[in-house]
C-alpha cells in the first residue's frame, strides 16, 4: 500500500496533520527518475519551528534549481504521529514525495541547537537507518550535519558521515558534484568520504583521532589519513549580492513560528557579546545592499502574497544603510500594505524617526531585549547598553 494511502487512514488520528501531508504553495515536485541526487534537509525539530529557519528555506530552493538535484523536506514528528508511524511499522519519509529516507542519496541535518541531538537519532531510528556512521554500507544515505552547532560537531562525530563548517550555499553544490562523480565511478562509500575531504569546510569525523583532557575538553585533533587536512577552514560567502536568495518561499497551511516573509539583510556581527556564538563563527560582517534587498523584497511579496515582512540579521539596527532601506520599503509596499518587522533591535541604535517610519503602513513588531537584569551583568556580557538606553527605547517605541 502507498504511504498517501495508509495517510489518508492514520492522519485524522492525529493533532496536527497538516504537518505532514506536504504540496504547500510554492513546494517543489520532480520526476525522481531524471534526477542524479535525491537530498533530504531534515531539521530536527516539528514542521512549525522548522519551516520558520531561513536556512532551510534557502538550501531546499538552492539545491531545487538544479535540473539533475532534487531537494525535500522532512521534520521531527510529534510523538503521536511517531506512535502511528511505529505502530504501523512506516519508516520516516519525506513531504514531497513520500519516499522513505533511508532511500536518499543524503540525509542532510541542520544542527540550530543541542536539545535537537536526541531529536536526530530518533528520526534515523524511524527510518530504519543505522545510528553509527561506521554501521552504514553502501546501501544507505550520506548523513551529513551543518548549522550553527556543526562548529562543536564531536556531540555527534560518531553518528554523522561529515559535517559542512560555515555557510553552506557554495560547498553543498560542490558535495554534489563530486557525488555524480562518485556514483558514476560505482567506487565504494570510503571513496567518496576521502574525495569529499578535500574540500573546503569539510569534517568527516572518521579520518580523525580526537583526543580529551581529564575535564573532558579536546586536547588535540590528529588526522588519520594523509592528504586529510590538520584544520577545518569554515566557508564564508564573500558576495552578498551575487549569492542565492531565494523568492518563492513555500506558504505553509498552518500558522508557523515565523509566518512572514524573510529578507537577510546582511551576515555577521562586529558587537563581539560574549555570549553570543553566532556573532563570532558569523563574521565578518557583510550587507546586502539596498537596491539588490529592495528588488529581492518585491519578488518575494509577489511570489507568496505574504503581508509583512521582517528584516532578518543578527542586529538589524546594525545595518549601514537601514533608514534608507526602510523608507524605499515602506513606499513601495505603502498602497498594497505590507508591513514592516524589525527583530533583533539594539537598544543604544533605536531611533524614533525610524520606529515611525515603519508604522506608517501598519503596526508591527519591534523587539528588543535588555540582555541581562543588571548593569553588572550587562558590563560582563560585553553588552555596552544601560538601563537609561533601555527606557528611552521603550518611551519612544
């Protein structure tokens, strides 16, 4: 029986099915038998948290644009559609096509946190892959791992095949390539590991003897295989003009954590918080600039029909040219009323002009965060704001 058809049985049994049953506007469907690498982006978390990651969004459309690549979606279940999925003996697939996992050429993770670990086993246990690296044969996908927490990556080291350090839009394409490569050749999985090695931003944690202190921190780091690098170099996108954004972002069917349209404004952060591990592992700084934003936002209106959106970046006030975006923004969208968000505000680079600037449409958010509960605490995290900066932000919001 297919799997649409045992869905059409069990989804009503559960909460939230629109979680899984997929063709949202603007999702992607390909003749799987013209294509040469079937990928599947997991994030480890429910469908809600992860159609709100901006990186997902840009690697499915990305990798999409391919002819010969063909990227789905899959997501943690919710345990009681786990329940139904173990009851019933169905492994994990995934929403576009349904096909299991296990059938993919790569099983690609998007590591945003550490809760999320147990969340990736648990999700390789549903698809009937083995949980160690050194378990899998030839038979089974690649299972990679990037994001954020791919900067610690030993967690995971042996559970994942290899991991992407840094910004994935130039190496993932050249993974790809050396796999055609590679499954034209019909060299066993070894091979392609010690090819896909050599490139940039790649940790394949097996070619490595990793070795601890008392306290459990690394000591020292050796490869194991010569040609095998001694230091993983992250990748960085130089051109934030030139690189890939995407404008036909999927709309989902359901309310999700963050149902508005995306536009990344820049990369990086100079504030150096030192609580902050995406302002260090993020840097350097690099902008968008405002005619190539002011375009991409258009297309992506027209493309989703989305009516607010947010400006994306680590510190949104941090942007150069923020009260010129803004006011291109708000008079293009000012007769079809789409609004315009503001996350990740600074409290010491808040301005009233531009709080009035972006109500002049609709009201919207504005969010600010006062760091810590003291003056003390604020000095510590290298967080150079005061009490005073926080209450003239509020009075004038």
């Amino acid at each position: 029986m297919e799997i649409n058809d045992i869905l059409d049985k069990l989804l009503h049994k559960v909460s939230k099915p629109t979680r899984y049953i997929g063709n949202e506007y603007n999702s992607i469907h390909k003749d799987k038998s013209v294509i040469k690498v079937h990928v599947a982006l997991a994030f480890p978390d429910i469908y809600e948290i992860g159609m709100s990651h901006l990186g997902i969004k840009i690697l499915y459309h990305l990798l999409n644009e391919q002819d010969d690549i063909y990227a789905e979606r899959v997501f943690a279940p919710w345990i009681d559609f786990e329940k139904l999925l173990r009851d019933n003996k169905i492994p994990l697939f995934s929403l576009e096509s349904k096909t299991t996992l296990k059938n993919f050429d790569f099983l690609g993770f998007s590591l945003q946190y550490e809760m999320s670990y147990t969340n990736i086993l648990n999700m390789l246990d549903l698809s009937g892959i083995p949980l160690f690296s050194k378990q899998r044969t030839d038979k089974h996908p690649f299972i990679i791992a990037g994001g954020p927490c791919a900067y610690n990556p030993e967690p995971l080291a042996e559970f994942i095949d290899f991991f992407v350090i840094g910004e994935a839009e130039e190496s993932l394409l050249e993974i790809l390539e050396a796999y055609k490569k590679f499954k034209e050749s019909g060299a066993p999985r070894q091979y392609f590991l010690e090819k896909v090695s050599e490139i940039r931003g790649v940790y394949v944690p097996s070619f490595y003897d990793v070795n601890y202190n008392e306290d459990g921190t690394v000591k020292n780091i050796y490869p194991l295989k010569r040609g095998v690098p001694s230091r993983i170099k992250k990748r960085i996108i130089k051109n934030m003009d030139e690189v890939y954004y995407p404008t036909k972002f999927i709309v989902p069917y359901m309310n999700i954590v963050h149902d508005r349209a995306v536009l990344e404004i820049f990369r990086g952060c100079s504030r150096g918080c030192r609580f902050c591990q995406a302002g260090m592992v993020y840097r350097p700084v690099r902008e968008k600039s405002v005619d190539k934003l002011e375009k991409l936002a258009g297309d992506i209106i027209d493309c989703t029909g989305y009516e607010e959106i947010s400006l994306s970046s680590l510190s949104t006030s941090d942007y150069s040219s923020l009260k010129q975006l803004a006011e291109k923004l708000t008079q293009r969208f000012r007769r079809s009323r789409v609004g315009l968000s503001l996350p990740s505000l600074r409290i010491d680079a808040f301005s009233l002009q531009l709080a009035q600037k972006v109500q002049e449409i609709k009201k919207t958010g504005l969010t600010f965060a006062p760091e810590a509960g003291t003056q003390r605490l604020r000095d510590v995290v290298n967080k150079c704001v005061t009490e005073r900066d926080l209450l003239n932000s509020v009075r004038d919001a």
